[in-house]
C-alpha cells in the first residue's frame, strides 16, 4: 500500500526549492555520519543507538527532543519506503509532490544531507485536500472545483489532474460520491503516540 508523507525541507522550507530542483528529500539534524548500513527496521533500535550522539553534540537539547530528531531521520532514511509519495511544503502555501525511487543516500557537507531521491512525474498533476477528523461527501464538490482549477489553469497538454482527500474518518455519504469520482482517492489518517517511562 502507498503511504503518503510531509516532509518539510529544512526550517521554513529554506531548502525547497533545492530538493525540488535536485530531486530529493533529506534532513539534517546534525548527525554527522554516514547511515548506511545503521538504520535498523525498527526505529527504537535506531534511537537507542543514536539519542546520545545527538545529545552529546548538542546538550542544550533533551532527550525528548533528540529523540524527536532520531525519529524523524530515521523515518527518512528507512521508514519511507520507495513508492511512497512525499508532500513538500515550498514555503510559499503550497505543496510539491512526489515519489521515492531509491534507498538513503549521504550527501556529506550538503544541506539535509541524509537523502531520499525522488521523482517528479510530470503526466500528473494531484490536488490534495486535507481535512482534520472527519470528511463529509462535501469535500468531493470542494475538491472536484480545485480539480477544474488544475486543468484549466495548471495543467500543461495531456498532464491528467487527480485528486487525494485525505481525513481522519469518512461516512457513507462520501463513500458513495467518490463511487462517481474515479480520479479521487480516499486516504485515512492515524494519529498515535506512547508514553514510555525511561
């Protein structure tokens, strides 16, 4: 199943357009080092071994938030698995997005240099909407006028414009609507978090 993730690229998206040109994803978080061959399959293994590098570089930080920062990278690096598509903000309000077609790659003295490759396919254009809790089935008329948007004033000859709702739930009313709407697609969101004691 593809999975969809944000990524930001760097603090305010001060790396965007750079990963969009050069066609990646990564992140920094001071952790001077290749991964290769260090990023485990499950992420806790990764953090017990790497929440101290990174606290030893900077103490100023908790643990807590070194163990934030190892989360993200590691999700980066392993978690994401190639086909997954990537949503970028490019600091200006709106997304890029894209698909990952490779494993990490280091990048030594580059921003975000623990990297992810990522295409750019240019036959599609997809219009995300993004709703908190639950989508109702008027969201498909809210999307389906952003989808008009897109191939009227977006889209360049043959590019295919499609649409993602993506919500914490949905009903019947909009199984049903999305029934009549081929190029929509429905994704479900999660929210988890624990609180382990140290």
């Amino acid at each position: 199943m593809k999975n969809y993730y944000r990524v930001m690229l760097g603090r305010k998206s001060a790396f965007a357009e750079e990963g969009f040109a050069q066609g990646f994803v990564g992140a920094d978080f001071e952790i001077p080092e290749d991964l290769t061959g260090k990023l485990p399959d499950e992420w806790r293994a990764f953090n017990k071994r790497f929440i101290p590098i990174c606290l030893a570089g900077h103490p100023e930080k908790t643990k807590i938030g070194a163990g934030l920062a190892c989360g993200a990278l590691w999700t980066i690096g392993k978690g994401i698995r190639n086909g997954d598509m990537i949503l970028s903000p490019d600091g200006t309000g709106s997304y890029r997005v894209g698909e990952v077609v490779g494993d990490y790659q280091y990048a030594p003295g580059l921003p975000l240099p623990h990297r992810r490759p990522v295409s750019k396919d240019k036959r599609e254009l997809l219009v995300l909407e993004l709703k908190k809790g639950r989508a109702s089935d008027v969201v498909v008329g809210q999307i389906l006028r952003y989808i008009g948007y897109a191939m009227q004033e977006l889209a360049e000859n043959g590019q295919r414009v499609k649409g993602v709702i993506i919500a914490l739930e949905d009903d019947q009313k909009l199984r049903r609507a999305l029934a009549a709407s081929p190029d929509i697609a429905f994704y479900r969101y999660q929210v988890s978090f624990k609180l382990l004691k140290a």
